[in-house]
C-alpha cells in the first residue's frame, strides 16, 4: 500500500504507516535568536525589569518594616505642620530647640487634658455597648427579621447534613481541639505597651526634627554637585513643606470645625456625651469614606437606643451626613482649592493601599501620604504623568476636548 507524503489523514496513522514530518515551505523565515537574545538584554528591558523588582522591594519594606515606619512617618507628618510655628517663634527670638519644646509641651497638654476629659465617656460607652447593640437590635428587629430568619434556615440546613454524615460514618462525632491563645488582658497589656513607646518615638523624633530646622535641607544642599540641583532642592523643599503644612493645618480646622458642629447638633438632639461624637468626628474625618460611614453606624446604634422610634433616631446621622456633605462639598474645596486635591478613584485607591500595608494607622496617614506624594511628583519632571492622573480633572481642559 502506498499512501501519499502529504496524506496525513487519521486512516493512515490508523494502519500504522509512517507519515513523514511536513517541512516548512521555503517562504517561511527561520527564527532568529540572535535578535531575541539581543531583545531581551536590551537596556529598555533591564530597566523595567530593575523597576519591577524596585517596586516590590519598596512594597515589602514597606509592609515588613511597619513598626520601625510608622513612627518615623508620622513624625515627619506633624513636623511639617509645626514647622512653621516654630520658625514663627525663632522670629521672636526664641531659639528652635526651646521653640520646639514649647510647641510639644503645648499640644501633649491639649491632647492629655482632652482624652482625660472623654475618657469618662468612653468607659460609659464601652460597658452599654453590650445592651445598646441588643436594644438597637430589638428596635431593628423587623427590618433584620427576615435575614435572622434565612440565617437560621441556612444554620438548620448545615447541621442536619452533618448530623446525617456523620450517621453514615458511625454516628462518631470528631474530635475538637481547642488552641488557647493569649489572654484578653496580655494582648491588651501588650497592645498598650508597644502604643506607648511608639508615642514616645514619636514624641521624641519630632523634637528632634523641630529643633534641628532646616539641617538636613542644609546637608542635601551642600551634597549636591551644581548649583542648579541645589536651587531645585530648594524650591522643592520650601513649596512642599508650605503647601502640606498649609493643607495639614487646614484640614486639622476643618475636621475641628466639624467636630464642633457635630458636637452641638448631638446636643441639640438630645444624644448622650455629644463632645464625645465631636471627637470622634475630628478623628474618622481623617479617613475618607470608612470614617465617615463609621460615624453613620455608630450614631445610628446609639440613637436606636437613645429615642423611642426609628424614624427619630435616623435623623441623627442623617443630620451627620448633612453636615459632611457641606463640609465635603463647599468648605474644603474653598480653603483648599485644587492644587492638593486628589480623585476620587486615585484617593480611594491609596486609602486601600496604606490600610492594607499599614492597618487603622495608615487608613489615618493616607491622604497627607498621597497628598505629598502628588505635590512631590508635580515638582519632579519625570514623575509629572503621575501627579496629574493623582489629581482631579481640569475643566477647562475638558470644556475644551468637547469643543
């Protein structure tokens, strides 16, 4: 039997005859590996490939090396919001370490005298937390009715089909072991301790920060080799520490403004310990988005338990919401215009990342971090594409792409 060269039908490797391999025609170019090689040790490629393995190893060390960052983040953060204060006070011829103590002692004051002044009410709430969550459920009870109810028929379901799996097997119920872990009281004891030295690394950092000035701006300028990097170093400098000094300060105000308005709504409601929801403002409104839908929940919860139906106790966060939806909409953006000012997606996108890096800790930090982060790209040629996706969108240039 013959069979053609070309035949590569399943009847000819059916009968077992040898099909010879297809040969390539001669228009077809053999594959140079010379110039994929060349390809692949080009400098464009090792340059991303060196930028890949720099992004994560800044990840990482980011992540692994939290507790000894945080500290030093957070100080930098409040230096570059006393900064000006202490040079005010050089001004008047006070000396920048005794100027710098003075401003520390001054806020550990305001601080110490506010938490000893709500720590009364924060105890209260903490020991009715339990009967307060029970009386808002009952007063919820039926509009969470019906998911209680589906929640028991699911319960119901999964132990009726491991109590017949386990008939099948003998009826033996497995063992169950049981992992002790730490005690509530030394994870608490433990949780306090690292809280506090990490307040005196802060506390004690940001002294040294104060005190020392413009040193470091001083020490980069004389490192760098011309003097067209040192004029830019700076330029940089001074734009980015008045710019995030003018944008942490006025933000502290604002979310202090609000806390105070906050606070006197509660009181005209009636709510309980309305200094307490004013403080609570001040703190969450640093976070954008999970504070203040943190705010929405726990006023809810409270008021549930505080007034007699449901729709009065609504009106409190709802009077909550009112007054964050001015603050968002027409306060801050006056006081702090566009130049700081981030997206939306870009916003919540960093609020995702440093939450998950840095925990409640970088959730606080988020915004002045991606703040600095675009002002330092809008003063960096190369990083300027970065900066202006971070940023929100221009108007004019838009009227002028629909034009």
């Amino acid at each position: 039997m013959t069979t053609n060269a070309d035949d590569d039908s399943p009847r000819a490797r059916k009968l077992g005859v040898a099909v010879p391999a297809r040969r390539a025609g001669s228009a077809s170019p053999e594959p140079d590996l010379s110039k994929t090689g060349s390809a692949i040790d080009s400098s464009r490629v090792r340059s991303v490939n060196l930028t890949i393995v720099a992004v994560l190893a800044v990840l990482y060390t980011l992540y692994f090396a939290r507790a000894f960052l945080l500290p030093i983040v957070f100080a930098l953060l409040v230096n570059f919001l006393l900064s000006p204060v202490v040079r005010w006070l050089k001004r008047l011829n006070i000396p920048s370490p005794l100027g710098a103590g003075l401003v520390i002692l001054v806020i550990l004051a305001v601080v110490s005298s506010g938490v000893l002044g709500l720590s009364g009410s924060v105890r209260a709430l903490a020991a009715t937390a339990p009967a307060t969550l029970r009386t808002a459920e009952a007063k919820l009870g039926k509009i969470i009715r019906p998911l209680q109810r589906a929640s028991k028929t699911a319960e119901q379901a999964a132990n009726a089909a491991s109590a017949t799996a386990g008939g099948g097997a003998g009826g033996a119920k497995p063992a169950q072991v049981e992992v002790q872990g730490p005690s509530l009281a030394s994870r608490a004891f433990g949780a306090t301790q690292r809280s506090l030295a990490g307040v005196l690394e802060v506390v004690v950092l940001l002294y040294f920060l104060l005190a020392a000035g413009d040193l470091f701006l001083e020490k980069l300028v004389k490192v760098l080799p011309n003097l067209r990097d040192k004029r830019k170093a700076v330029q940089i400098a001074r734009e980015a520490e008045s710019s995030i000094s003018t944008y942490l300060m006025t933000t502290t105000l604002v979310n202090a403004a609000e806390g105070a308005i906050v606070a006197g709504v509660m009181y005209l409601w009636g709510m309980p310990n309305p200094a307490l929801w004013g403080a609570l403002v001040f703190l969450l409104e640093f976070i954008p988005y999970l504070g203040a839908f943190a705010i929405v929940v726990i006023l809810a919860v409270v008021a549930l338990t505080t007034f007699d139906t449901v729709g009065h106790a609504m009106l409190v966060p709802a009077s909550y919401l009112l007054v964050n939806a001015i603050q968002g909409t027409l306060v801050s953006p006056l006081l702090l215009g566009h130049r700081l000012a981030l997206n939306p997606v870009a916003l919540f996108v960093g609020l995702a990342f440093w939450a998950w890096i840095w925990g409640v800790a970088g959730a606080f930090m988020a915004v002045p971090l991606m703040a600095t982060f675009k002002l330092l790209c809008d003063h960096i040629e190369s990083l300027a594409p970065v900066g202006e996706f971070l940023g929100q969108r221009d108007e004019r240039h838009r009227d002028a792409i629909a034009r």
